[in-house]
C-alpha cells in the first residue's frame, strides 16, 4: 500500500489499538476495587478510559474495518470487567454520592452497554440536593452532565451556564496557555461533541477561537516532547467544526508516529523514538498517551474522509 493510501494517522491507530489488546490484562480490575479507599485512578479510570475510547473508535470506523473489530474485543473485556454492570451497583451503593461510577458507566452507555439496576439507583441519587451540590470544577461539572444525559438523568442544570467559567468558555488571552489549562480545554470539547460525536455543539465564537489559536499550542506541546496533551489536542483539532492548519497537523503527526514504539506504546512524554531518550514506557506512562493517540488518529481520518463509517 503506498503512503498515500496508508497515512501516518491509520499506522499509528493500528499500532496502538495493537498496545491496547496486547497489555489489555493491566487494565482489569483488582480484588480491591469494590475497597472502601480504594486507588480509583489506578482501576477505574483507566478500565473507563479504555472503554470511551474503544466506544469512540468503534463509532468512527466501518464495520469491516480490524480497528473496529479490535476495538470492540477491547470493549467487551472491560464491560465483563465490571460484571456487566453489576459492579457499577455495588459502588452505588456503597458509596451513593461519589460521581466517578456515573463517569465510568457512562462511557460504556456511549456503546449501548446498560445496566437498568444501577441506572435506577443513580437516577434516585440524583434527584437529590446533596447530588445536585457536590462541588466540582466547571469542566468535571461539564462531564458530569454529559454522563448523567447518557444515562437518562437530567437536572436544572445547563451546559451553557457552566461554560463561560471554564478556562476555554472564558476564551482568555493565549500565551497564558499551559500544561493544565491545555488539559482543560481538550476536555471541555470532549463533553461538549461528545467526544467527536457532535462538532456542532462547540459554540462559533469558541470554535474561531480555536482554529485561531489550536496551530500555535499544538507546535508548542510537539517541541515540548509532550506527547499525551499533543494526542489531545489533536482530537480538539479534529472535533470542532473549522479545524486547525493542516500543515500543522500533518507534522504533529509525523512525530507522533515518530515518538511511538515498536510495540505501539507512546510515551506521555520524552524523546522521540526507542532511541530518543530517556522517556518512561511502562504501562502507567503510556496506557493514557496510547489511548489518546488512537482516539485521536482514529478521529482524524474519519474527518478527512480516510474512513468512511456506514452506520
């Protein structure tokens, strides 16, 4: 197949998704993940991480494409991973005011995997004032309306409130733009599109603000060597509906192909290459990054046309 038939985005997608199935056992729940205390971001935000993922690659691919195919065998282990939900009420019920079994669920919702049980449970939860006052950040906030909308929750609250204190929704000046406020941004557009779904929904004003200003911190995170927040970036770029400058994009990824492995593993920083330097590969420094770099390949090429989905 010659280059221009086999982009950079379609081989990194491969080499990750290949990552992915290859380590998928380092993202299975432990005997401690139902613990009172338990380390919730070393289980369940990866095992929920790897399931919108897998959901957003499944959505932009055709059904006779091995990415799809790859992706949904992922999906499966991490849905029997929560015993088909019956783990999600467990949590519920012991600890009914926590937030993150709704975000993790909701990411399952996005692929038609539902647990009606746990879906009651957390609907009556949420009909209460201690539910509707538990104090997040605006964006967290965003992700919760998105995941309580998944699961057929609805509340007072409206997107369009909580925007305009996010970082992004204030549209603040762009050199104050940082490792932080970059992770912000990416994921105010995430709930906002639904993950790629929906690029209508980042309000114009916001959506000129970023095709202005994306090229210049995307060129920022590439020099930096900061791989993940890149990754992130560039499925911002490929979300909104006026998209960054293309010439800077084809080289972000040029060197994400570059700084990605053998293995497909891609470092959420450092040098670039099995020889490029010092950067950490063990699975907690590149689960995240690869995730991200096949999200955000995956949802290139399904913008430029390179994919065609039929459903």
């Amino acid at each position: 197949m010659t280059a221009a038939r086999n982009p950079p985005t379609r081989q990194v997608a491969e080499s990750a998704l290949a990552w992915l199935s290859a380590h998928r056992n380092e993202f299975a729940l432990g005997d401690d993940a139902l613990a009172a205390g338990g380390h919730v971001n070393g289980s369940w935000k990866p095992l929920g991480e790897l399931a919108q993922v897998c959901a957003s690659i499944h959505r932009h691919t055709a059904p006779s494409d091995a990415l799809r195919e790859r992706a949904s065998d992922l999906l499966s282990f991490a849905w029997r991973q929560t015993g088909e939900g019956e783990l999600f009420l467990a949590l519920q019920r012991a600890e009914p005011f926590a937030t993150y079994p709704l975000e993790v669920y909701a990411a399952f919702v996005s692929a038609g995997l539902r647990h009606p049980g746990y879906e009651a449970a957390a609907a009556t939860v949420a009909r209460t004032r201690g539910w509707r006052l538990t104090e997040q950040y605006p964006t967290r906030r965003l992700g919760m309306l998105n995941a309580e909308r998944r699961a057929g929750i609805s509340r007072p609250e409206r997107t369009e409130e909580l925007l305009p204190r996010t970082w992004l929704g204030g549209m603040p000046e762009p050199w104050t733009f940082e490792r932080d406020s970059g992770y912000a941004l990416t994921h105010v557009v995430f709930h906002l599109t639904d993950w790629g779904r929906t690029a209508r929904d980042v309000p114009h004003d916001l959506a000129s603000y970023l095709a202005h200003w994306l090229p210049a911190w995307l060129d920022t995170c590439m020099d930096a060597l900061m791989w993940d927040l890149g990754c992130e970036l560039l499925a911002v770029a490929a979300s909104v509906p006026r998209s960054a400058h293309p010439a800077t994009v084809r080289d972000a990824w040029r060197r994400i192909a570059a700084a990605q492995d053998s293995s497909g593993a891609l470092p959420e920083n450092g040098g670039e290459g099995e020889d490029g330097g010092a950067a950490a590969r063990d699975f907690v420094h590149c689960y995240h990054s690869t995730l991200m770099a096949g999200f955000a390949a995956v949802l290139t090429a399904a913008t430029a046309g390179e994919e065609r989905p039929d459903d």
